[in-house]
C-alpha cells in the first residue's frame, strides 16, 4: 500500500513500523485522517469512515470498476499486486505521472552528504546520483539509486520513495559468483568492507524491495556461488529459504552481521576491522 501512495504523491505526515498516517489522498484536507496499517496491509479513513485493501482503495482513487484496477496495477508493476488475476483487452485509463524530475547530478548537497556520512558510505558515491524532483507542486531533493527499469530508489534522512517503475538494480562485472542484497545501503556498505574480507568484485543485484524477489528466479542458475545478505527479519528469512531451494550455491552470509537489523546497521555501529570480519573471512 505505501508502494501505491507513493506512486501517487502521497508521502506520510508521520510513521511508525507499525503504521503511516496520511493526509486524505481523495479529498482536500488540513489534518491526517487516512491511516495505513503496514502490518496487514490496509487502510481507513477515518473523515469518511471507510477502509479497504489496496483494491478497495484503487476503485475508489480511480473511480473504477475492478478489472480496470487490476489492468492499470499490472502496467504499474506494483508488487504488491502481483499474481493477481488481469483481464486482458481492457481499455487502460491514462492518468498523469504525479512527478518530475528537475535534475540528475553528482552528490554534492551538504545534507546529503551529511546523511551519507552517518551512514557510514559516504565513499561510494560513484553508484549514487543527487536527484532533484517536484511533486504535487513542492520541490524535494535526495540520493537517488538507479534501477534496470530506469527508475531511482530515492532516499533521504526524512523519505524513502521511489521515482519511476520498482524494479532490482543489476551491476554485472562478467564473474561467475553474484552477491545479492536487500536494499542498496547494504550494497554500498559491502562495497566499503569488501576488500577487508579479501573479496574479489563480482556481480552483484539489490532487489530494492524483499517482494521483487520472483524477478531474479532466472539469474540464480548461472553462478557457481551466491552470497546472501538479506535483513535479520522473517521477511528475510523467507527470503534466503526461497533461494537456497533454488540454488544449492546459495550461502547465507548474515553471520557476519547476526546480532544487527542488517548490513548497514553493523556498518554504523560495528568496527569494520573487528574480529567478527576476520573470522567471517577465514570461513
């Protein structure tokens, strides 16, 4: 559901892990009264009285008739209606890109350099893009992290979207060992240990989102080894099952950061020459 919001300019006045409250995405309002519970995924709004899933919510927004939602989603690729039924030879509605982007440049903004720096990556802005968009009439700025479909995952101390289709991002270096990741801050973290493990470059995917993992179904098979470094959570658990049954080269490499959320995480609070990294590189 943040995934829909988002896509629509609707970014949240404040949020938990449990929950996102949002000003009224139907209506014009001064006070957030649409709250979204990220736990089981749905909404209510509480000016109207009303709730729903995310179909419920598009029918409304879109003022349509289900099979037009469930069409318009599969162009979109929101994950979070994939394997959902599409009727096909639907009309599609041609509704408006909700952003613009002003400008692609390097990193050079101090408060995204500060933030970088914080996390601890400050050093591996050659796979970053200072990204300045407008939406719904406001200006904003952040890090943006470019995916195969041409997107950015954009991020900042205060926001965490996505400009463009969700996709994963591919960096292909011709090796046959691929290291998978979560998100793109635990990718550069990596980055910035890789050459204390005594690890060689090799290709490399960041799913950007635990839930496009069906994207990479076909890659796995062409390595002779893969190294897993999901989050510490269920979702990343199911994560590393799925491809180990997949792939008997699949290692899960979160020894290295187990008592942490995930790589960044022990990044930010661990010694990156301490003894955890020299006995995950005797292993």
């Amino acid at each position: 559901m943040e995934e829909v919001l988002q896509n629509f300019g609707h970014l949240p006045t404040k949020q938990s892990e449990k929950e996102a409250w949002y000003l009224n995405p139907f209506a014009p309002e001064n006070h957030a009264s649409f709250k979204l519970n990220k736990r089981i995924n749905s909404w209510y709004l509480f000016s109207e009285g009303i709730g729903g899933n995310n179909i419920d919510f598009m029918k409304k927004y879109l003022n349509a008739p289900i099979s037009e939602v469930l069409v318009w989603a599969e162009k979109q690729n929101f994950s979070s209606f994939q394997n959902q039924r599409v009727v096909p030879n639907l009309k599609l509605r041609n509704l408006p890109k909700n952003y613009q982007i002003t400008e692609v440049k390097e990193i050079q903004h101090p408060a995204l350099v500060e933030y970088l720096q914080k996390r601890k990556v400050e050093n591996q802005i050659e796979f970053l893009k200072e990204i300045h968009y407008q939406m719904n009439d406001k200006n904003y700025f952040g890090i943006g992290f470019k995916n195969d479909s041409g997107g950015y995952e954009i991020r900042n101390a205060y926001s965490k979207i996505c400009l463009g289709k969700k996709d994963i991002s591919s960096i292909k270096n011709d090796s046959k060992s691929l290291r998978i990741f979560e998100g793109f801050f635990d990718f550069l973290s990596f980055k910035n240990i890789e050459n204390y493990l005594e690890k060689k470059p090799s290709d490399y995917i960041i799913l950007n989102s635990v839930s496009l993992l069906n994207k990479i179904n076909s890659a796995i098979g062409n390595y002779e080894n893969i190294e897993l470094y999901f989050d510490n959570d269920e979702a990343g658990n199911r994560a590393v099952k799925m491809i180990k049954n997949k792939s008997v080269n699949a290692e899960d490499c979160r020894v290295l950061y187990s008592n942490f959320k995930d790589l960044n995480d022990w990044l930010i609070h661990e010694d990156p020459l301490s003894e955890r990294v020299f006995s995950f590189k005797r292993r």
